[in-house]
C-alpha cells in the first residue's frame, strides 16, 4: 500500500534527523499519495508546506521552487479555491517570466 509506505518514509525521516530537503521531499511525495486518492485537505496541507519549505531552502527563482508552487496550485485548484491560485500565480509569474525567460 502506497500510502502507509510514504507516511512511514516520512515519519522514519523525522525520528532519524534527516536533512531538510529529505524532509520535503517525503512531504511531496505523501501529498501526490493523498492527491491520488482524493484526501485533497491532507495533500494541500503537506504540498503547503513543502512549497514554503522549498522557498525559504532554495529561494524563488529555483526550479524546484517552481514545480513545488505548481504541484500547490494545482492542489488548490482541485479544492476550487480559485482566489488562492490567482494570488499565487501572480506572485509567480514576473519571476518566472525574468527566470525563464
């Protein structure tokens, strides 16, 4: 079973300590779990903070920042809380329009 594999990858990382990025990546990876089986509430919490984690660690102009703030976007859009994607979008787009090109 998916789901209690990556709920124990992520606790197992927690108790051991790991590294930050260790940590958001279980996160991710949990949230794509939840997503798929339609516990979107759990997967917008974990993709929340995955997203934020990923900001403060790499900064707004990395591509992993990107993916992270498009994975929740697309968690909110699913929840249809539309006015939260706007306001993310739009704080996305100069930069990636300046990163991107």
């Amino acid at each position: 079973d998916a789901l209690s594999v990556r709920e124990a990858d992520l606790v197992m990382r927690l108790r051991i300590g790991a590294p930050e990025r260790c940590l958001l990546l279980a996160q991710s990876n949990l949230a794509n779990t939840y997503q798929r089986l339609g516990r979107l509430d759990d997967a917008l919490r974990l993709r929340q903070d995955a997203y934020f984690g990923t900001l403060r660690l790499d900064g707004e102009e990395s591509r992993n920042t990107f993916l992270e703030a498009n994975n929740y976007a697309a968690d909110l859009r699913c929840l249809e809380r539309f006015e939260e994607v706007k306001r993310l979008l739009r704080r996305l787009m100069p930069v990636a329009r300046r990163v991107l090109g």
